[in-house]
C-alpha cells in the first residue's frame, strides 16, 4: 500500500512534443525526511559504536593525550624517549612533507598509539576486576573494606555514562569447572533422590568416567573455552532449542502477563497503539545501544548479547536444526485478527507513526468485516505443531482412523511457501518488527472471578493454537477489555531480557504518553495515512489438510496444560527479610515442602540462575532439592520434631540453598558443564554411560523466578498498583510441574502452575494449595519462635525490674 501511495505521487504522460513528469510535494517531502532521518540514525549509530569501541576512555581523551604530546614537542622536552624523531624518520613519503609536518604528524602517531595502549591497560585492569567474584558470597549487609574498595576501582575503571554494549569487551570468560568438583557436587544433588543402592550404582559410573572419558573430554572443552567466547552458550542454544523437534508452544515459548490491578484503558486499539509505539521507542534505544546495561550493585555489569535479537526476529524451521533470521531496522508489523492476516507500516515521513496514528490504524483492522481466504483462519497453527514427521494416535479426536499424520513446517514451508504469493506473505511475517494479535475474548485479572488469571494464562501460552505465530521472537497480545501480555520465542533469550522491556513499556504506556479522558491515544491523527494491508494467500486444499493436522495436534497439546496462577498475600518479601532469610531461598524451601505433600517422595528440580555476569552468559541450573532441604522437609512432617529443631534445619538449607545460587551465578554450576562434556562426546563418539544417564534425568518440579523492578522506572510505594503479575512456561516433565514465581513489592508473591491434566497424580490447583500452606507453615516457625522469644524478653525485664524494687 506505502509503494501504491507513492506511485501515485509520481506520474508522467508521454505526448508527441515530449514528457510531461507531475510529481507530489507531499510524496518529495516524504521522501526527503525518510533519506534525513536514515542518515541522522547512521550518524548516531557511528558516533555510539565509535564511543562502545573507546570505552572506558572517550574520544576527547585521546584529543588530550595529541595535545599534550605535542606541547612536549614545541617546549624541547621528550617524554617519548625520542621514539617520535624515529617515527619522524621512517615515516613514508617524508621527502613529500616539510620538517614541521613530519614532527606533528609522528607526534600525532604516536600520541594514537599510547592512547590504543591505554585503552587497552584499561580494558584488561576492568575485566581482571570483574573476574572476581568473592562479593557475591558475603552476607547481605555486611561488606568488606575490602570488597568495598573492590567497587570503588570498578566504578572508576568503569568511567562515565556508558552504553549498553560499552561493557561487552571486558567481561571474563565463562570458566571451566574441573571435573571433579563437578562429580562431588552432582552426587551430592542426586543424594536425597536416590536409595542405597541406586546411589552406589551413580557412584561407580560417576568414578569410571572420571577414570576414562572424562579428561579427553574435557581438554577439548577447555580448548573451547579459549577460542570462543561461552563454553555453553552456542551448543545450549542450538542443541536444547532450536535442534528440539517438539512443538514450541507450551515446550518451549513462555509468556508474561500485565499489569494486575490496572488497566489505563478499555479501548483495545488505543491501548496497542500506545504499547506498539512504546517498543518502537525502545527498538530505537536498543539499536543506537543507548539503552544503560544492567549492573548488580549498580557497578557489576552484566553482559547485553541477548537484546540484540529483541525485534525483526523469526525463527526459521528447518528438517533437522531450526536456524533464527535476525534483521535490521524492519519498518512494518505484521497483525491478525479473526483469522486475517494485515502488514501495518510503522513510519512515515522518516519517524514512528504517533500513538493516535497506530491506534487508528489498528481501529480500522478491528472494523474490517472481510472474511479469512481459504487456509488462512488456522494457518499459523504449523507454527504451533511438531517440527518433524510423524503419526500420532488421538481416539478422541480423530474418527474412525484415530490416525494424525504430521508433515514437519519445514517440509511445507518448502512445498507451499517458496514461490508467488504464499512466499510474499511469509516474507512479510518473517521479516516484521514482532506480530501482534488482536483478541476477540477479554482477559485479564478479576476479582470476583476465581479462574480469571488462569484462562488469561492460557491466553496468553496458546491463544487457539492459531491465532499466535509462534516462530517470531515475540508475540504481542491485545484484548478486548485493554489488557495486554506477551508470548516469547525461548531460543534467542530468557525471561528477564523481555522483562526489561517490558517493564520499560508498561512504564511508558502509563507514565509518559497517557490517554485522553475518553481513553483514546494523545494527538491528532493523520488520515492521510496509507490503510493496513491485506496478506494474500493461495493455499491449496492439500496444505489445509497438513494445517489442520497441526491445529489438532496443538489443540489437543494446548488442552492438556493445566495453568493455574495463584496470589499469595498473606505475606510477601518485607515479613521474609525480617526473618533474616533470602526470599528466594525461603520460597525454594517451601516449595520443596508443597512436592513432597503433593507426591510423597522429593524430586530432581531446576531453579534457573542467570550466568550474564560472564559474556554472553544465558543460564545456568541450581539443583534446589539437597539433602539439607530434605532433612527440613521430613522435621516439617515429623510430629515429634520441635520447632527449634525445625528452624535449625530450615536455616542449615537456606544456607546452602543460597551458596549453591551463587555458586551458579559464578560459573561454578553442574548442569551446563555436564551438558558440555556429553556434546563433546558425542561429537568425539565416545560412550559415556555416565553422562547418559544424567542427562535423561527428568525433571519433575521446574522452577523459575520473574525479576521485578530492573529499571525502577515506576516508584510501587508511590502507585502500589502498578505492578505486573509476572509469567509463566509450561510443564518440563509431563508428570511434573511448572512454577513461575514473582515476588512483587513487600507483600506480594504471584505464582504461576502448570501441569499435565493427563497425568492423574499432577493438579495444578492442588499444588497451588499445597504450596500456600507450606509457606505459612514456615512463617509459623518463625512466628512462635518470635512469640517465644518476646516472652522470654519480657520476663527478663521484669525481673530485673523486681531487682530494682527490692
């Protein structure tokens, strides 16, 4: 439609006494302005690449170092050790320059040299400072002098405002674990889960291979660590993501909610128009890298790799290996809705359409009455099916051959969407900014509804199985009632990357561009705008065959997930801090306690930890069910058991839960090293029973927690309200659980559960209950032994005023 427009601007007539050219200033002016603003964002992508290579010096520092050398040059004095005379002299073509312009000239070299060399000095000082790790394991609130003095060198190497990528060159490697530290602790992790026997059993293959593979195995990890960047990071990506044949919807895609209580309007195209120009106007940050990096301690920074894929990102299915198609600077999105498919440009005239401007054309896709082409309403369900060939056996659904023959997306992508139309419009969905969903059933938070966030959840993880296209890197949801959330594409980032722009949006949303009383986008709207376009397709009935083969497969997927999401107010971080424990750890416990109520026996279980401290660090597993943990969990279910007995054990595990956690946080985790090793043997086609078998454990209780606040760009104390409800992922093991968990504010924890509702002994809604009554039976620890210790105080107090009477 925007080449439609401007082919109209531009016409000529051909006639006997020559061309008459007619041409549209409106359309020149467009023009004009698009070509300035690509040079002007060129220009600022220059000047903020040069300033990330300089840092942590600027270029007006290397301004000072040629001035200084060259005072040194015309007051007699030589700091160079003459070093600028033997420049002076081997300059080429010197017979071409006077004697004056060969002595700036070598003075201006040589003052670039020492500058590159400070840099440099700079650079390795920073990353040998960043290295170290030991302030991680000091007690919250109790720093060193010398952990202390650590910080103030780091913030002076650091220097001033830097960028987002200014920190990327200085960040440690990721170290290698010796081997066997890795072995010690994984016997001790599986310790609690395994009898006698079976633990004897790990022991001998865990010593055999440490006898036998292991040191082949690992020179050539440690080979890798010295020519690439991350050790884990490409193969973790490849081989657990994008390798993975399973359907991505539920397996792999995870999602993240709105804003609780708050909805800053009820109109659903003002409301998009708003949020889609909000990410616009952090696309634009984080491609200029404008954006500030994220540090702990808000000194130690922490690696930004994974937001350059953020938007014009689409993972591209292939037979064996998926690859992801990452583009820059894409100018238009791709939006459906009942089952039709529009492309909405973002510019014009060189800037981003205004909010009004979205939210009008987002008006007239909702207004449109045109009905889907054949194949179109339940396209996007090949996005949401398996990636490889095969039959699957559904009597439920399928009569009277119960047979369901699955044809991979990438064979059909081939078939069908090579060539003409079906190509075009693919091109289109592929290459957009993200893709955006306008909803036709309210979601959202509802008091009076007691199911309302867990269909919101499912909304949000599957939609109808074709109305999310599930290969881009994110997804936007709109609804009806102005709520909105986001479905992401797991492979190129984790949770916490979205959720910084996320919280970045919703911030702006609300805080910065607003609405009008009659809950419309601000600013006028330009109606000369061009009108979303209309996707074509022309897809045969044997392609609507293989779509809807997928849809039932992701249909019978998407209704076996039980998602229930439960608010826990009772207490929250500011009651847990009080008893001197970390949150994390505290919840951790407590969730350990609500497995085994719910199963009866403990389970193996991932706590995600982020490794970003490191370059291009991703994550890293933190095995949160320890034998300290298990002790806690049977005193807690002992009736003979005291309640000092109980908090001992409780502290002794939150102790060690909270060293493993930093453990992980330092590159000296488990699971990724083991990972590793097993990709290298198999590349080396080398047996390794031991790696094997850890490798297949299944993990029953998958847990992860929602950052808050990474940008505190909302103040919570002042507008309580304006918080999210965090998100969720689906089950990992089919007869397990999922837990996502954000810990919001100082009195409120949200959960989010999953679960199979094939698998009998799993119920979302029990475990929920189950790990509700955990945590109070924890802070009921607490609690009386407070109680306890306040009577005790006060009868000391009383006698020693009895004392004093006497």
């Amino acid at each position: 439609m925007a080449e439609a427009h401007q082919a109209v601007g531009f016409q000529f007539t051909v006639r006997p006494d020559g061309v008459d050219v007619k041409l549209s200033k409106e359309v020149i002016k467009t023009i004009y302005l698009s070509s300035l603003n690509a040079w002007k964002k060129k220009a600022i992508q220059l000047k903020n690449g040069i300033l990330t290579e300089v840092y942590p010096t600027s270029p007006s520092s290397w301004l000072i170092v040629v001035i200084a050398m060259m005072m040194s040059l015309y007051t007699g004095t030589d700091p160079p050790l003459g070093i600028i005379n033997t420049i002076k002299e081997n300059l080429p073509y010197k017979d071409c320059l006077s004697a004056q312009a060969r002595a700036v000239l070598s003075a201006i070299l040589f003052a670039t040299a020492v500058w590159l060399i400070f840099i440099q000095f700079l650079r390795f000082t920073l990353k040998i400072l960043l290295s170290y790790h030991g302030w991680i394991f000091e007690s919250h609130g109790k720093m060193r002098t010398s952990t202390k003095v650590w910080l103030s060198l780091v913030k002076m190497f650091s220097g001033r405002r830097p960028l987002l990528y200014s920190f990327q060159a200085v960040l440690p490697r990721l170290p290698v674990p010796r081997v066997d530290d890795t072995i010690e602790k994984y016997l001790e992790s599986v310790r609690p889960l395994l009898d006698d026997k079976q633990y004897k059993q790990m022991e001998i293959l865990a010593h055999n291979f440490k006898e036998n593979e292991a040191s082949l195995l690992q020179r050539y990890l440690v080979l890798k660590s010295w020519l690439a960047p991350n050790y884990v990071s490409d193969w973790w990506e490849e081989y657990i993501y994008l390798r993975s044949r399973s359907p991505i919807m539920v397996n792999s895609n995870f999602y993240i909610m709105d804003f609780l209580y708050v909805t800053p309007t009820h109109r659903q195209a003002a409301r998009a128009g708003n949020i889609v120009h909000a990410m616009l106007q952090y696309r634009r940050k984080l491609e200029r890298g404008e954006l500030a990096p994220m540090r702990a301690l808000g000194t130690v920074p922490m690696c930004s790799t994974q937001m350059e894929r953020m938007f014009n990102t689409t993972r591209i299915p292939g037979m064996e290996t998926d690859f992801i198609l990452h583009l820059t600077d894409r100018k238009h999105l791709v939006v459906f809705h009942r089952g039709r498919y529009f492309q909405v440009w973002l510019y014009t005239g060189g800037r981003h359409l205004l909010p009004s401007e979205l939210e009008n054309q987002f008006q007239q896709i909702l207004n449109n009455t045109s009905e889907p082409q054949p194949g179109e309403l339940k396209l996007a369900a090949i996005t949401a099916g398996d990636r490889h060939a095969q039959t699957h056996i559904f009597p439920s659904l399928l009569k009277p051959s119960h047979l369901l023959k699955i044809v991979p997306w990438a064979r059909t992508r081939l078939k069908y969407f090579s060539q003409g139309l079906n190509k075009k419009s693919l091109d289109a969905i592929e290459t957009a900014s993200f893709f955006l969903t306008l909803d036709e059933e309210p979601e959202g938070y509802d008091p009076g509804k007691v199911s309302s966030l867990d269909t919101y959840a499912k909304s949000l993880m599957h939609g109808k199985c074709y109305d999310r296209w599930f290969d881009k890197s994110f997804n936007l949801i709109s609804y009806p009632n102005g709520k909105m959330g986001v479905n992401i594409e797991h492979s190129w980032a984790d949770a916490p990357i979205v959720g910084h722009m996320w919280e970045y949006v919703l911030a702006t949303d609300c805080f910065q561009l607003g609405y009008t009383e009659e809950g419309h986008c601000k600013g006028d709207v330009n109606r000369g705008l061009p009108s979303p376009t209309r996707l074509k397709w022309e897809i045969p009935a044997q392609c609507q065959d293989v779509i809807h083969a997928s849809y039932l497969l992701a249909r019978h997927l998407a209704d076996d997930v039980d998602f229930h999401a439960h608010l826990f107010t009772e207490f929250g971080k500011g009651l847990i801090k009080k008893c001197k424990t970390s949150p994390d750890a505290f919840i951790q416990l407590a969730l350990q306690l609500a497995q085994f109520r719910d199963q009866g026996v403990f389970c193996l279980t991932y706590e995600s930890s982020m490794t970003r401290m490191f370059r291009d660090g991703r994550t890293e597993t933190v095995r949160s069910c320890t034998s300290e943990a298990a002790a806690f969990v049977q005193a807690m279910e002992d009736p003979d058991a005291t309640n000092a007995q109980r908090l001992a054990l409780f502290q002794k595990a939150a102790d060690k839960h909270q060293n493993m956690y930093r453990l992980a946080m330092t590159g000296a985790g488990i699971d990724r090293h083991l990972f590793c090793l097993y990709i290298v043997s198999k590349y080396l086609s080398v047996e390794s029973p031991f790696l094997k078998k850890v490798l297949s454990e299944p993990w029953k209780l998958s847990t992860s927690q929602t950052p808050q606040q990474q940008l505190n760009l909302i103040d919570i104390n002042k507008f309580p309200n304006y918080v999210g409800a965090g998100g969720g992922f689906g089950p990992v093991a089919d007869d397990g659980y999922g837990v996502s968990y954000i810990i919001v504010g100082e009195n409120l924890i949200t959960f989010h559960i999953s679960s199979k509702f094939s698998r009998h002994n799993t119920d979302s809604t029990r475990f929920s209950q189950h790990i509700r009554k955990a945590m109070i039976d924890i802070q009921t620890l607490f609690k009386q032994e407070n109680d306890k210790g306040a009577v005790k105080n006060g009868m000391d107090v009383h006698l020693e005023n009895n004392k004093k009477d006497k």
